[in-house]
C-alpha cells in the first residue's frame, strides 16, 4: 500500500496501516528519550565514580538516543484510530460508513 494512491471513496477502518504520525510512537520515543536521560545523569548521582565512566555513561546516552530513537520509531505499529474515508474535496463528504 505504501506509494500507491488510494480511489477516491475508498474506506480505511480503524486499526489500519497509516503514516507515521501516531500518539503511540510519540510516546514510545519519549519514554525511551527519558530512560536515556536518566542513563546520562548517573554520572551526577554517584560522584564516587571514575571520571573515564562517568564519560563512558553520557557518551552510551547520547549513542543510544541517536540509533535508538528512529529504531523505536520504525518498529511501533501506525495505525488509525477511527475509520477515515478517500475524498476528491476535503469537506466534501459524509461520514464514511463501516
């Protein structure tokens, strides 16, 4: 489905492939950007560690993140949370039925 135009009329139920776009995955980045955050300040929570692995801990933070980040993106399913209908004018049209 995905590059291919849609017919005009064409009904696209709840639950079905969408672009990027969902709350879900926003969500999903944001946890995984706070874990990492988290993972980065360790270094101010235990002053009695080693310089070199307090550096170890915000470098592993920053890499994660950078890869991280599009992976969670890529992997969490888009979907529609309501059913949504191809139109020709938007506006133009009734509710789509299901």
């Amino acid at each position: 489905m995905a590059g291919t135009p849609l017919a005009v009329g064409t009904v696209l139920p709840a639950g079905a492939d969408t672009p990027p776009t969902t709350t879900s995955k926003a969500v999903a980045v944001a946890i995984f950007n706070g874990i990492l955050a988290a993972l980065a300040g360790i270094p101010a929570l235990i002053p009695d560690l080693d310089t070199q692995v307090k550096s170890y801990f915000v470098i592993a933070a920053f890499v994660l993140s950078a890869i991280g980040s599009p992976i969670i993106a890529l992997l969490r399913p888009n979907q529609l949370e309501q059913s949504v209908q191809i139109v020709d004018e938007p506006g133009a049209h009734a509710a789509p039925e299901v």
